[in-house]
C-alpha cells in the first residue's frame, strides 16, 4: 500500500488547532473527513510533523497517510483542491518510503513570528500577525538573540503544562527581518519545545523594550524555570513555515 506524504499550508484563524478535539473544528480532522469522503467512508488516519495551536498558521506543514488509492500524485492535489475547506490547502504530495513518518524522521523546523509595528492596529490584520506598535532597540534584541543559538535547557522558554521530560534543544539561527511595517523574527532550529517560539518571542520584545537586558538571558536559561523568562506571545503572528528531512 503506498505511503503519501503531502505539504499543507493552513490559515489557522478559525481551528482549535492541529489535533483532533472533540466538537472542535481542526486541521486533522477536515483532513481526515476528506480521505474518508475519498476512501467511500473508510477511515485513513494522518500524521503530522507536529501539532500547531489555536490560531497558529502554517505555510509548510507536513503529513503522511497510507492509501490503496494509487493515482498520480497531480491527481491528488487536485482532488484535496477540490474537496478541502477555503483555508487548507496540500501544496505537493509525494510517494515516499514505506518506512517515512512525518514526525520521528524530521530533523529540524522553521518558524516565523510576525510583529505589525504600525502605530494603529488594523483590524484586516489581526489574525495573521501581533500588533506592538510600541519602541524596540533593535541591537539588543540581536544581542539577546545571541545567547539563545546554539544547544541549551530551554525549560525557562517552554510551558509549565509541557509533558516533555527533557527539554534540551538546539536552535541554529533567530534572525529578524524588517518589511514594511512588519518585524518578522525566523528561528531554526533541531526541535521546539511547546509554546517555545511564543515564549521567546515574548522575551526578546521585552528585551527591545528595555524590560530585560541582554545579558540576563543567561540567567534565565540558568534558573530552568518559566517564570523568568517573558510572556507567551500570541498566537496569531506564529507561523510553522517548513520542515526539514534528510
């Protein structure tokens, strides 16, 4: 039986998130509605790279489901294209090995959190990105940023509510990008502990405003704890934008 893997990007504005919940609407189960719409009823469970929250988007999500269906991958794009809501969509579908899975093969994630620094909030953009239109010293956010590359106990950047026992990860790149009135931090990086990217994207803005210094990040990876570090971010300017394979 052939195994599909399938990129998806997603508007998250209007799921309960990636998971299965019930009598919520989610990305999984929409996509599981249309296999079996596809499959005559039969139930085709999918799995992801990873989940993504309420309100959290995704430009390069991947899944992979096995199928008795054996059409060329076009048609299967088309066929998604043509049965998926308004807000997902598959960008490309491959066959990949028998032994491929979508979350223990990764070897690292990209995300991107995007700032609306315009001094009026727009109401056409709430949903897609979080609107902070007050001053950031940019230098020290760069500063800050240093500290966290590179393989550390992010425990400090990860929610209280994490079941994860080790919470050592590596991050290879944060950088930030200015478009517009946007501010667009990137982070690369190994893996991502949950609320992780929030977490320090919250930081980092209270570095730039003067509320934390450069160099206490240091501090706040020592102490191991939550309560050092900034607040979560929220969600709408999170984005899951690719996942890497070897």
């Amino acid at each position: 039986m052939p195994k599909y893997k399938c990129v998806l990007a997603y508007d998250g504005a209007e799921f309960a998130g990636y998971q299965v919940q019930p009598e919520k609407r989610t990305i999984q189960s929409e996509f599981e509605a249309v296999l079996a719409q596809m499959h005559k009823g039969a139930m085709i469970k999918v799995t992801a790279s990873g989940r993504t929250d309420s309100g959290v988007h995704a430009k390069g999500q991947v899944i992979h489901f096995d199928s008795p269906l054996t059409f060329p991958t076009e048609n299967w794009v088309k066929a998604f294209s043509a049965l998926l809501p308004n807000d997902i969509v598959v960008l490309e579908v491959d066959i990949v090995p028998d032994d491929f899975h979508a979350r223990f093969h990764t070897t690292g994630k990209e995300y991107r959190y995007i700032i609306d620094r315009s001094k009026l909030r727009d109401p056409f953009k709430r949903n897609y990105a979080y609107h902070f239109p007050y001053s950031l010293d940019e230098l020290k956010m760069k500063e800050a940023m240093n500290h966290l590359i590179g393989t550390h106990d992010f425990t400090s950047f990860c929610s209280a509510k994490t079941e994860v026992v080790d919470k050592v990860r590596t991050i290879q790149e944060i950088d930030i990008e200015e478009n517009g009135c946007y501010m667009i931090f990137r982070f690369v990086g190994e893996g991502f502990l949950y609320n992780m990217v929030r977490i320090l994207v919250g930081t980092l803005l209270d570095v730039g405003s003067g509320k934390i210094a450069p160099g206490e990040i240091i501090g706040i990876l020592d102490q191991k704890d939550r309560s050092f570090a900034g607040k979560t971010a929220p969600a709408q300017g999170l984005y899951l934008w690719k996942v890497f394979y070897k």
